[in-house]
C-alpha cells in the first residue's frame, strides 16, 4: 500500500447506500522533495483513473456487494500526511481534479496526522 506500490489499488470500498465506489489512494511515504512526491501521486492517481476506465473498478465492487448501484459513481479519496496544501500540491490538485472530473470521477483528499502512518 502507498506510493511505493504504484501498480496496486490501495483500498476500494462501497458506500453504504451502493451509490459509490470509493478508492482510497494512500500517498504516503512522503517520497523526497514536494515535486518528486508530486510526480508519483500522479503515476498512481493514473493508475486508478486506468482501472476506474477499464471497467474494473465495477467488476471488483459487484463481486463485493450485491448492493452495488447499476450506475455506481466512483470516488477516488487521496489520504495525505501532507495535505496538498502548498502552492505546487493545490495547483496539482485543481489540475487532477479536472482530470478526474472529465472521466466522471471525482477525486477529494483528506489529509491525516503523519502518526497514524505506520512507521517505516
């Protein structure tokens, strides 16, 4: 799980009222400097936009839940120890979120206190 993982799919859950798939992107560990971290949230955040358009992202959620909405849509939650909330991680967000938003996904994140990161 993490950026270090770039192939995998950190986390995939369903709401609770089958209206939603959400995949849980976990950028962490902090990787180097801001731009370098910045580059491999976005070779992940590909990744999951990959499997949200390949259709897969559906298939795995109706194997988990017979609840599952026909037109699910499909959220991808960013959980960060950073925030994004520099000049370089809002203008990436903004740019990502358009992204997003023009395969009819939405992308959010939420940032969390580094020690509810494991540690190395």
């Amino acid at each position: 799980m993490g950026l270090d993982q770039r192939d995998k799919i950190d986390f995939l859950s369903i709401e609770k009222d089958g209206e939603a798939i959400v995949l849980t992107l976990v950028a962490y560990p902090l990787v180097g400097d801001e731009l370098g971290h910045l580059h491999m949230l976005e070779v992940k955040i590909k990744r999951y936009l990959d499997f949200v358009g390949s259709g897969e992202a559906h298939e795995v959620a109706r194997r988990l839940s017979a609840k599952l909405a026909t037109a699910a849509k499909v959220r991808i939650d960013i959980v960060s120890p950073a925030g994004l909330s520099t000049q370089h991680g809002a203008a990436f967000l903004r740019h990502w979120k358009g992204v997003a938003g023009e395969e009819g996904v939405e992308l959010s994140v939420r940032s969390v206190r580094t020690q509810d990161f494991p540690a190395d």
